[in-house]
C-alpha cells in the first residue's frame, strides 16, 4: 500500500502568537493537519531511491505574517533512511513534504526551491520518526549552546521528545535551539518543498557504553541527507539546485557549516563509511539564527562581549578568567583579519563594539522603534533613556547597552567548561568518553583531576570539521554557499554578538550575499522575521510564486 489515507486525525502543529506584528517581534502562524496514518514511507536499508509513490496526502491550514489563513493541502514522505548503512536509523532518516494544492488552486513544486530545516538544539540528537506531518520533528532535549547535558540516554534509539516548538518558546523563540516550524509552514504555504532531516546527537550511546552521535557525526549525517536528496534529482520534487538550509542555535551552527564546508573532502570517509549518496553535498543559501559555533574560540569571544556583566545571582565570573580568555579573543580576531560591512575597515578587539553599535545595534533599536505607535514609543524611552531618538535613529553606547541586556546567560568558561560540564564538553567526547577539553586553556585548568599536558591528538581535526569559520575565513571554500541570511537576538547571551557577525564578515569578505541583523531586545532562539525569510529565499533562487502561494502581503 502506498498513500491511501484511512483515518482522519487533527493534529496541532502550530504556533500562537499576535498577528499583524511582525516588525516588533511578533508572528501570527498556526496550523491543523489532517490525513491518514501512513503506511510505512521509509526506503529500506541499503536503499537510496525516493520512492514517489509513498506518501500521504495531509491538509493544514497556515496563518501567515500578515493573518491571512491559508488551505495547504501536501505530499508527506515520512522517515526515508538517508544511509545505506545507518547507525541509527530513528535518527539517521527525513522527512518530505510537498505542496500540492493552496488555497484550492493546484501547486507545481517540481522546480521549487527546496528548504533544508534541521530541528537540532544543544548538538542533542533529533529525529523525525514519529512526526505526524510537517514541522512536527524535534530533538531528543536539552537545552540550546553550552548548556549542562546531564547523564546522557542509555539507549542507542533514544527517542526525541521535545518537539520543534519546545515548552518555554513561542511563535517568534525557540530558547531550545532546534528548528523553528514557522519557517517550515510558511515555505510549505509559498510553494516550496520542505526537507526535514533527523541527525545523530551528543547524548546518545550505545550497549557498550560508546557515545556515537559526537562530533562530527551531527554534520556528517546532514551531508549525507543532502546527498540523499540530491541524488534523487528529478524523482524527489524540488529544484535540488536550489537547497536553502535552516537552524537555530547548534542547528543554527550546523546550517552555517553545512553551507561554508559544501562538497569539503575533509568529510568524504565519513560520509563513505554510512554509505551516502555519491552525489554533492553543496547547498545554494544559508538560513542561521543564533548560531553556536567556533567553539575553540567561543569562550573568548564570550568574555569580550559578556565578561562584564554579572550573573543572575548577580555575582561577577572569576575576573582573572574572564581577562585571559578575552586576551585570547584579542589575538584571534587580529589574526582573522576581517573587514566588517560598509567600508568599516579591519575589525578588532579595540573596535568591535564601535562596530556592533553603528552596524548592528543602532540600526536594529531604530527599527523597533519606528514600529512603534508613538505613544508606546514615548513609554519605552522613557523606561529606557540611555537611547536618544533624534530624526528617527536610535543612538547608545556599548556600555549601556551592556547595561541594558544585564545578567550573562552563562558562567566562565561558557563553552569548554573546567569541570567538563558543557555541553560542547560532551559534543567533543570520544568512545566510552563522556566529555573532553577542547582548548588547551580549559584543560590545563581542569578541576576533574586530568594529568593531560596535551589535547587528544584527534581534538584539531573534530574542531575543524565543526567549524564553518574554517571554510570562511581560515581556507574559502569553493563550493560553499553563497548567499547568507543570519539573525541573533541583541539579548542572546547564550553566544557572544561577534559570532555570527565574524561569520557575517568573512562570507561578505568572499563576495558571497550577506543579510544579517538583530532583533532587537529578543533573545536566543528569536526569529521576528520569518515571512521576510520566506520571500528572501524567492529572491536568492529566482523562483516566481505561483497563484495561491503567496504568504506574505506587501
């Protein structure tokens, strides 16, 4: 049997939220889904052929930026195995959908751009197994960046629990990481096929004690989903040429690398040993939001941003940490040698928070004000008078903006903690080895006993198949993605601002298409825009909507 429906179910997928504010951090966007169970979609293993025919016909309806409520009717393939030889198929396997019909006027996505959306948060394993259509995928917990990850799953197919709209988060933030559905429902609303891959995470490990979803098998495994896709071009509906990746957070860091390392050798025996595709694994644009990435360098970067704020408790960090950590971001920012937007010249660590303030930070106040009636303009000045309003522009300096975001989201080391407490300790973890030191600063400070004078030998090349920075800024890659669309929350210290400003900079720097902004006040997870995303991806691929797709009014 292939894609006869025989129950009809409702299920909620949507998010809940103010409609009509978008520009001021709010998205209206909800979404029902009806249709039968499907029979079993997935290829079998050691089988790499899309199989058209499996799929089951669902319908939902999609509430757009603007309020506007859409009928989608859609094609969904459910748990496709992307290997041929899997580790773990309940997370090593994606998802299709496909629309077929909107607003009762029949859609053609056979040339459609294709959006590549992982649901990966915390570099915790996701999975799309027991998702019920599309948007539904989530990852197996955890909070998103260098929060603690906890005594790992004992079982080798964990499932994922935490679904794409985790507790906690809205329509417009996800403080999780991992995909955000709105992205998901508005392609599917403008006609573009959704992609929804499941990767390998940190936490899992197997009877015998070994932790198989480290790095670098989280981007390996979206390699080797876009390969499978790729492969099957002209079966599998889309333009496989046009491939927009998107994540949040880790995932967020995960899109950024799968579009700066595309078609990379680095990663060819690890993709040979799951039985990829032969087929590229190179994607056309990069969908980041707060990416939490360029982890050997993370903990400086942090301290250069965050080091003087307090805790919650409203404690300072070990100030003899946090200057040495932000002398090390000092002399790897030199060494970037990076020229930041608009003529700015070299950035710093001398210039850089003149640089966030002119390019980012004024700009990304100003429009959040000029949204504002002028009432409740007048109320936030007045609540917050280290911002002049004069001819319309909003104007601070970095250190009462510093003042503004107030208590730092994490202690120091963020990243590499001294205690291995990480998550990214745990993300750098090896065999039956829970977690290890990634820089050679947080291991000779190690507080859990380790004698070690060195880092394992294997710690540089895991670093440098995990950082899209590499394949930026260290040696360009040809094959790399070259349009960019990255956003960060000027609230977000779960990272530092000049992470995904740095990668901003380098990929402008190589010529390559650059949209990058903050949201104002909004923190990590946050993505006011997604409407603006959606026709952003029309832009960059060339596609021309057809009748009843549009999502976004003008």
């Amino acid at each position: 049997m292939k894609h006869r429906a025989v129950k009809r179910r409702s299920v909620v997928l949507g998010l809940g939220a103010t409609a009509g504010v978008a520009a001021v951090g709010g998205i209206a966007l909800s979404a029902q889904a009806s249709g039968g169970t499907s029979t079993s979609s997935s290829s079998d293993a050691g089988s790499l052929a899309f199989d058209p025919d499996a799929y089951t016909e669902l319908t939902t309806t999609v509430t757009d930026t603007a309020g506007d409520e859409h009928a989608v009717k859609y094609h969904f393939w459910k748990a496709i195995t992307y290997v041929a030889k899997p580790v773990d198929a309940t997370y090593q396997s994606l998802n299709v959908s496909v629309p077929v019909e909107i607003d009762g006027t029949a859609v053609d996505a056979s040339n459609a751009p294709i959006l590549f959306a992982n649901s990966v948060g915390g570099y915790m394993p996701s999975s799309v197994a027991d998702a019920t259509g599309i948007g539904a995928g989530g990852m197996g917990g955890g909070m998103g960046g260098g929060a603690p990850g906890g005594a790992p799953s004992s079982s080798p197919s964990a499932s994922a629990s935490a679904s794409a709209s985790a507790p906690g988060a809205n329509g417009n933030t996800n403080a999780t990481g991992g995909a955000l559905s709105s992205n998901q429902l508005l392609a599917l609303a403008a006609g573009y096929v959704v992609v929804e891959p499941g990767a390998r995470g940190r936490t899992l490990k197997n009877s015998a004690g070994e932790y198989y979803g480290v790095a670098p098998a989280a981007i390996v495994d979206l390699k080797a989903a876009v390969r499978y896709v790729r492969a099957n071009k002209g079966v599998i509906p889309g333009d496989t040429d046009r491939i927009v990746s998107a994540g949040t957070s880790a995932g967020g860091a995960l899109s950024s690398l799968l579009g700066a390392s595309g078609d990379s050798p680095l990663y060819a025996e690890y993709l040979e040993e799951l039985g990829a595709a032969d087929a590229s694994d190179a994607i056309f644009a990069t969908g980041a939001w707060c990416p939490i990435t360029d982890l050997e360098h993370a903990d400086g970067s942090y301290e250069w941003n965050w080091g003087g704020n307090a805790l919650s408790t409203g404690a300072q960090v070990d100030q003899t940490v946090s200057k040495a950590l932000r002398s090390q971001f000092a002399e790897y920012q030199a060494g970037l040698k990076l020229k930041g937007l608009n003529g700015f010249g070299t950035l710093n660590a001398r210039n850089y928070d003149e640089y966030l303030v002119k390019q980012y930070l004024e700009p990304s106040a100003t429009t959040y004000l000029a949204a504002l009636s002028d009432t409740a303009r007048e109320t936030y000045l007045a609540a917050n008078t280290f911002i002049t309003w004069k001819n319309g522009r909003a104007g601070f300096s970095w250190a009462d903006f510093l003042t503004h975001v107030g208590a730092r989201k994490k202690n120091t080391p963020a990243f590499d903690a001294f205690d291995l407490s990480a998550g990214e300790n745990n993300e750098f973890g090896k065999g039956t080895v829970i977690s290890r030191h990634f820089t050679a600063y947080s291991l000779k400070n190690d507080t859990t006993g380790l004698t070690a004078k060195r880092l394992d030998s294997d710690i540089p090349e895991m670093l440098r198949l995990m950082n899209p920075m590499y394949f930026l800024a260290d040696k360009p890659n040809a094959g790399r993605s070259k349009h960019w669309w990255i956003r960060l929350g000027t609230k977000d210290s779960d990272t530092s601002l000049t992470v995904s400003a740095n990668i901003a900079a380098a990929a402008n720097g190589l010529g390559d298409d650059v949209d990058h902004l903050y949201y104002w006040d909004q923190g990590h997870g946050a993505n006011t825009d997604p409407g603006d995303f959606i026709a952003w991806i029309a832009k960059v691929t060339g596609h021309k909507a057809k009748a009843g797709a549009k999502v976004e009014k003008q």
